[in-house]
C-alpha cells in the first residue's frame, strides 16, 4: 500500500468525520446537504487536535494565512511551445499531428508555436 501525504491523511479524516455525522440524516434538497457539510466542515475545523493542542483553523490563521497573497488578476492560461520549422512548400508546421498554416514569409524558419 502506498504511503499517502499529511494533506490526503487530512481530508481522509475530515471525510469520515463528516460522513459518519451525515450517516443517519435525510436531506430533501442538495442545498440542504452543502448547507449540513458546511456546518460540520465548521465544526471539524474548530476541533482541538490532540498531537497540536490547536484546532485545524488556529493553526491556518498562525501559519498559512500571513503566507497568502492575493490571486492574480488574470486567471491562468495553460500553454506550451515547441520549436517547428515551416514547410518550403505548404507554409505549414506539424505539432502533435496536427498542421496549422503560417504566413509564407516565414518558410523554411525555425518558429515557436
């Protein structure tokens, strides 16, 4: 069995203790369910720890916290770029398979698609 991180160990527990809370409880809408987790979620993170002798959110507000910093403005854009040579005939570059067009100055160069 593979050993597993302190965060997947972490909300291995908090899952377990929510679900055994929710266990015996019937919710008739899902807000209603989100609202329940909320509360507990709540709940758990305001426990005391035994091995820190704080509650999961004391320890958040003395170490993670003063280490945040805001978003960026812009959401993340995933790219990657490779090095393709244009074809003398076509103008075109193949990446993956796929070939895309590019201006006809440019064939026979080294571009970066």
């Amino acid at each position: 069995m593979a050993r597993q991180s302190r965060v997947e160990v972490g909300v291995l527990i908090a899952r377990r203790w929510i679900l055994a809370r929710l266990r015996n409880q019937i919710f008739f809408s899902l807000d209603a369910l989100n609202e329940r987790i909320a509360e507990l979620l709540e709940e758990f993170n305001a426990r005391t720890m035994r091995v820190y002798r704080q509650s999961r959110r004391a320890l958040f507000e003395q170490v993670d916290y003063p280490a945040m910093r805001p978003l960026p403005s812009e959401p993340y854009e995933y790219a990657e770029w490779a090095k393709a040579t244009v074809n003398r005939l076509d103008y075109h570059v193949e990446i993956d398979g796929h070939y895309y067009s590019i201006h006809y100055t440019l064939r026979g160069e080294e571009v970066w698609t």
